[in-house]
C-alpha cells in the first residue's frame, strides 16, 4: 500500500467514524472551535499586557537607557537608587539603599537568556561595595547555570515576568 492509498484509506475511515456518530462529530467540532477562540483570546491578553507594561520599549533600549530606566523603577519602589560609573563600576551598574539595607544590581538588556557572567559580575560586586543583597535585573531570562550559581551565591535574579510586573505596578500608579 503506497502512501496515498494509505491517507486516503485513513480519512475514509475518520469519515466513517465521524459521520457514525453526529454527537461526537458535534461535540469534535465545538472542541475544535473552542480551542480555537480561546488560543486567539489567551494570544490577545498576553499582546495587551506586553503593550501596556512598556516592556516592548524596553527591548529596544541601549544597555544605558535601561539603567536608567531601572533607576526610576526602583526609586518608585522606594529605594535611594544611584548609577555606577559607566567604567570601572566592579561588576555593579545600581546601587540601592533603604534605611537597614544596600543592594548592588547588576542589568542585562539583552536579546538572549543571561548566563553565568552577569552572576559572577555581581557576586564580585558585592564585596566591592559592601552591599547586604546582589540582584541581576534582564528584560529576558535566565539560563540554567546562572540559575544555579544564583542560587549557591544568593543572588536575586529577576527576569522578564517580575520585572513586567514591577512595571505594570509602575504605570497602574502613574
């Protein structure tokens, strides 16, 4: 039996099953139909919420717009934020305060999942500025190692979701 022979035989044989039993045909193509609507609205909401965060803008920023970007974020979020200079920053391009806590950042605008020399940078950081907590902060994700040396070092990583939520927190506010 060659291919054709074969496809044909097999639609056939659905057509046969389908037409058996309208019920099930009805109850395939409300299914079908169904899945269909509800792809279209989940795709729609998640295009929404990728619009109003603002994180499509934050895609097409330099590495220095998104630090300063971040800065405002942050300072919303109610920590004295002050930039790095852009050389010889050891690994740090924030560095944040509370009243009990400092906290170096590390930010990555990158097209692609950070690795792990974005968590090493900021580990390294840390000394260096004496801080309590190290954050890297990407408008992407994370890859697995980085994960992983985040975790054996405490280092807070913030990826894509938490920091559209940050913004969505943001411009709800404003």
């Amino acid at each position: 039996m060659d291919f054709l022979t074969g496809l044909r035989v097999g639609f056939e044989l659905l057509w046969a099953i389908l037409t058996a039993e309208p019920m099930l045909t009805m109850f395939l193509v409300i299914f079908f139909v169904g899945s269909l609507i509800w792809a279209f609205v989940v795709n729609y909401l998640r295009q929404q919420k990728l619009r109003k965060s603002g994180i499509l803008e934050v895609d097409k920023m330099t590495g220095k717009v998104f630090e300063e970007y971040l800065q405002g974020l942050l300072k919303h979020k109610g920590y004295k934020v002050s930039l790095t200079p852009v050389t010889g920053d050891y690994g740090a391009d924030l560095v944040l305060s509370t009243t009990d806590k400092r906290v170096v950042v590390q930010a990555k605008r990158y097209n692609k999942k950070v690795g792990l020399k974005a968590v090493q940078e900021i580990v390294s950081a840390k000394g260096h500025y004496n801080a309590d907590e190290c954050w890297v902060i990407t408008n992407n994700y994370f890859t697995a190692p980085a994960v992983k040396l985040a975790t054996s070092n405490k280092v807070v990583l913030i990826d894509r979701d938490l920091l559209m939520k940050w913004m969505l927190e943001m411009n709800k506010a404003a």
